[in-house]
C-alpha cells in the first residue's frame, strides 16, 4: 500500500499499477487497495481507467468505506461520516461551513492553502 501511495504522489502510473495488481490479488475485497488506484487513476486523469475500475469494483460488490473526521468541542466529540446527515447539529454545521466559506471568499483566502 506504501508503494501504491507513493506512486501516486510522485504521478508513476505504471509502477502504481503493478503494485496495486499486486495488493489485489492479495486482498481483493480490501476497498483501500482500489481506491489508491482510482486516485492514482483521477489525479492523473486516466478516467476511462477510472471508469473501468469503478465498474470492476461494482461487479465484485466492493464499496468504498466512508470518509470520516471529528472534532472535539468543551470536552464533547462529535464524529462525522461523508454523507450522512443524521446529526443533530447539521444544519448548525452547514450554515457554520456556508459562512467560513464567505468569510474565505471575501478575503481571498485559497481553499487549497487551508485545506493543505
């Protein structure tokens, strides 16, 4: 997986390819092995490649696992998964997200540059 992900970090698609292949025949039910690989493909623009492997991984019935993040505020953690809105502070957390992005947007602040 070390090396999947430092292919994609220095764009060897190749080298990438022949590890991931590797990682896959070793577990091919491990979601990770063929998400690296889809970003390696969509960095790289290869979304043709992309596409198939996307199709690969609905024929195997393989899905991907969400993102998550938390955050701890006055001693209380919220956990958050991509996609799921069932939190009781979701609307507090969007209007808080839509009034930062304002914020940064009005200073011109580089979302890539917070984000990094």
């Amino acid at each position: 997986m070390c090396l999947l992900c430092a292919c994609r970090g220095y764009r060897q698609i190749e080298l990438g390819e022949i590890a991931a292949d590797q990682l896959l025949k070793i577990d091919p039910e491990r979601s990770g092995n063929y998400v690296q690989l889809l970003n390696l493909y969509g960095e790289a623009g290869l979304w043709d490649k992309a596409a198939e492997l996307r199709m690969l991984m609905k024929e195997r019935m393989i899905k991907k696992s969400p993102g998550c993040s938390w955050i701890e505020v006055r001693d209380k953690v919220d956990l958050f998964f991509s996609g799921d809105s069932s939190s009781p502070r979701t609307v507090e957390i969007h209007a808080t997200l839509k009034s930062l992005r304002r914020i940064m947007v009005n200073n011109e602040v580089s979302l890539e540059v917070v984000i990094s």
